[in-house]
C-alpha cells in the first residue's frame, strides 16, 4: 500500500545547514537540537545522520523523548532541557539540565557525582535557575559539565534584550568558570561570536529555518510535504468551492482535490493563499482547507488524479503567507507522512 501523503526529508540538506553553523561557530561546539521529534522530521534519522558529521550534542526535552529517538551514536550525548523530573531514571545515559535548587537536590540525592548541565534563566522567565536567585553554592559537590540560558528575542538582532541576557549571563560564566557555556540556538549563534561561548544548540536553522536575517538564503529547506491529486473538476464563472463557500471562481477554472488538511498540519491559515506545484506549475489553495482534503485551481495544466502536488513549503516564504511560525510549521506536521529520506 502507498500512502497519498509523503514527507520528503532532505538529508544531505540537514547535514549541510549544520556545517554552515559549524563552520561559523569558531571555537564554539556545535550540538543539535532535536526535540519534538526532530522538529517532526523524524529525530532518530535526524541523529544519525549529524553524527556522520561529527555533532556530539543531541538535545531533546525529557527523558521519554530521548528513549523514543533510540540509542545514541556511539561517542553522543543526549540532553533533557526540562531536567531530572521525578520518576526519571538516573542510570539512562542522558545528561538532565538541571533547572531548579529543587532539581539540583533531586539529582544530587539520586545520582551523585554524576554527569549534569543546570539551566540559568537570564529574563525570559521560562525555565532555568533565576538569574537574581542564582549563586554559585547552588553547584557545590555537582559535576558541572556544561552551564546553559536561552535568549528571548534572537531572531530580533536589535532588541536590546539580547545584550542584557548575555552579560548577564557572562557574568554568572565568570563567577563559576564551567567547563562550557551555551547561551545561544540558530537565531544567537547568528549575532556574532560573543553569543556563542563554548557551545551553541541550533534547531530550527538546521532544519531549512530562517532564524535571523543573516542566514536568509545561506539554509537549505529541507522538508518537502507532498499529497496525491483524489479528484479533478472544471467549475463554471460564479460557483463556489470548499466549506462556508469561502472561494469563487471568476472565470471557468479546473480544480484539484488533494490529499492534505488541517490534520495534517497544512492549517486553514493557508486558505487560498497557500500554494502548491502542480506539473511545475504554481497553484493557489481554492477555499478552505478541510480536516483531509484541500482544493487547488491548477489553472490550465493538465493534472489527473494519481498525479502529485508538491506543497511550496520554503519556511520563511510559508509562515509570511500564513502568519504561522516557522518551528509551528514544523512541528505540526501530524502523523499522517510517509517519510522519505533522501
Ligand atoms: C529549542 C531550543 C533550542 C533550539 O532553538 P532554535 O531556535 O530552534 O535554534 C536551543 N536551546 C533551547 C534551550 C531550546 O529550548
């Protein structure tokens, strides 16, 4: 059995994208983030292939999710970003950043001398040791490997917020001395070499993302959803088409009906204004997308059911036309895909 809807997964692409932020992040390890299953494009694959290009650092979200992506490439390392949670299991080989006093009691009681990372929360104001609350007892007895914050706003290189979290956080380096620091994803890693430290976490960069204005057209896309054509129809001037007849045709137009929807991530943000390729040809959604189904006006090609429509999915261009985020266009790709590695 083949399915209607394919995702195709660029690998060679991926591994190019993370040698472009390793070649730019000087001294700087360069890990991966990888969470929400490789930012939906499947993590193990994901793992596997930039550890071929000599990525050591997997970071992911919990403890279950690092089981889920499989074992790690020998000489790897997963990391939990939302720490050592109760009923984690200190013996799995993942290293918890720890986030609280209370998780840094938990994890001393449970594992001592064990290997750990802690989060401190320079003003976001999500996850991570308070920056006011934070002080360098709080690490006694621990085997700090690597000490971590994330940025608000780096993919906004002219909020002032990017500096202010960064001396903060140069600061607390100061004071500590860890064996490494990290401050920065794809978007921080772009704002010059005092956001990189000992180490950068880049994610949606290294998935065709633009993070930050630097990196536009230096990123190869990398997922390329596509869906099978189920039905096509000419419509006369003045029918409508889709749910709540949202869509009318102005002149006679022909009509495909193609497998994708809303389940599958392609989310009524782009009613008639997403676009598809249809025998290479740009083709507008017609109406809204429903649940299964979306409508396209294939204008004068001429596709018949069993041919394929190519979804145009360059992130930066589909979350202006959908006013969705980039990471929301990844990651709510929904279950539905063959995936497809090339
Ligand atoms: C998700 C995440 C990243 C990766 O961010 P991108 O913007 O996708 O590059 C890095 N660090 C932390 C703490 C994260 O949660």
């Amino acid at each position: 059995m083949t399915s209607p809807l394919r995702l195709s997964i660029d690998l060679p692409a991926l591994a190019a994208n993370w040698r472009w932020f390793d070649a730019r992040s000087g001294a700087a390890e360069t890990g991966a983030a990888v969470k929400a299953d490789g930012y939906g494009l499947g993590a193990a694959a994901v793992i596997a292939r930039l550890a071929e290009e000599g990525c050591r650092d997997f970071y992911m979200t919990t403890y279950d999710e690092i089981a889920a992506a499989g074992p790690m490439p020998p000489g790897c390392t997963a990391y939990a970003l939302h720490g050592f949670r109760q009923g984690d299991d200190p013996r799995t080989p993942v290293v918890p950043m720890l986030n609280s006093a209370q998780q840094i009691a938990h994890w001393r009681q449970a594992a001592p001398g064990q290997a750990c990372d802690v989060m401190v929360d320079t003003g976001m104001n999500r996850l991570g040791i308070g920056w006011r609350e934070f002080t360098a007892d709080l690490l006694d007895g621990l085997n700090l490997r690597t000490l971590h914050s994330h940025l608000a706003c780096s993919d906004e290189p002219d909020s002032p917020m990017n500096a202010e979290q960064r001396a903060r956080f140069a600061g607390i380096v100061e004071a500590v001395r860890p064996a490494r620091a990290a401050l920065s994803g794809s978007g921080g890693a772009c704002l010059g070499e005092a956001y990189r430290f000992g180490a950068i976490r880049p994610g949606l960069g290294l998935y065709g993302g633009v993070p930050h204005p630097a990196a536009a057209g230096q990123l190869a896309s990398v997922a390329a959803p596509a869906a099978e054509i189920l039905q096509v129809r000419s419509v006369a001037a003045g029918e409508s088409a889709g749910y709540n007849a949202c869509w009318t045709a102005t002149h006679p137009t022909r009509l495909a009906t193609v497998n994708i929807g809303y389940a599958d991530g392609y989310l009524r943000a782009f009613s008639s204004c997403g676009e598809m390729l249809v025998q290479g040809r740009r083709c507008r959604v017609a109406g809204r997308i429903s649940m299964d189904l979306t409508i396209v006006d294939i204008g004068d090609t001429d596709a018949r059911p069993g041919d394929w429509a190519t979804l145009v999915y360059s992130l930066a261009d589909a979350a202006r036309i959908s006013g969705l985020s980039q990471y929301e266009l990844l990651t709510g790709l929904g279950r539905r895909y063959q995936r497809r590695y090339l």
